[in-house]
C-alpha cells in the first residue's frame, strides 16, 4: 500500500512539470525586433520596392496588462498601440497612411494587415520566424535584426 501511495505521489509531481499546451508568444519575445514579410497564404511576397515589414517596441506602461507598440509598412505605413493575450494580437487604434499603391499585392497587404490587427491574430514566434494567421490569412515573417 505504501508504495502505492509513493508511486501515486510520484507521478502527481511529475505531471506538474508537464506543459500541457502550446506556450504563448510574450510581449518580451517580440519587442525591439523587426520582421520583414516573406509570405502570404504560403504563397512568396515579391515586391519592387521595399519589402513589407511589422516592428515592435516596448511600451512605458508598468501595469501588468501586456502592451506593445507596433508598426510597420506594407505599402502604406502604419503604428499603434497594441495587446498581446494568450497568443492574440489586437491594435484597435491602428492609425495608417491612406495612399494609393502601384503594387495591387501591396494594396491587399495594407487591408489583409490592418484587419488582422484590428480584429485580432494569432502570433507564434518559432526561432526567427513570426507568423500572423487569422481564419482567412497567414502572413510569414523573418527576423531582419
């Protein structure tokens, strides 16, 4: 009985060092980087001019709700402040540039960007990969700092 007990006992603490699901993405992981776009939908980003970029910075803000700024430019530029929960990012105050691009891949890139960030994405952050994936789109990034 007694080494059941034990082996009982045992097994209780070992399934506490068990990661049972994914782990999400921290504002600390994503702050002072710079990720350039390489894909959409898996499809390779190919543009004339500069390539698309998101950055992200750390906020001043000692409360403990997770903050970041972020910005960037498709075609257009744009910037916000923005929260990161259980692996969503959301900017509901994205402010952005409203010029007409000669790239039509960059003028669906500004509209695909500003949705995901207004309405929320998914963030996953393996090595120096950033992946942004709502129900319709992923956007694939690479670490460029």
């Amino acid at each position: 009985m007694k080494k059941l007990v034990a082996l009982g006992l045992f097994s209780l603490v070992l399934s506490g060092c068990v990661n049972p699901g994914k782990a999400s993405v921290q504002v600390e992981q994503l702050q002072n980087h710079r990720f350039v776009l390489e894909n959409v939908d898996g499809k390779t980003v190919k543009t004339a001019g500069t390539q698309p970029e998101i950055r992200f910075s750390a906020l001043q803000d000692l409360s403990l709700i997770k903050n970041i700024t972020v910005s960037g430019a498709m075609c257009n530029s744009f910037n916000g402040e923005g929260k990161l929960s259980e692996g969503e990012l959301k900017v509901k105050s994205l402010m952005m540039t409203r010029k007409l691009c000669t790239e039509p891949q960059l003028n669906d890139l500004d509209q695909a960007i500003g949705n995901m960030l207004r309405q929320g994405a998914q963030v996953d952050l393996t090595e120096d990969q950033l992946t942004l994936a709502t129900a319709d789109k992923t956007l694939s990034f690479k670490r460029a700092d």
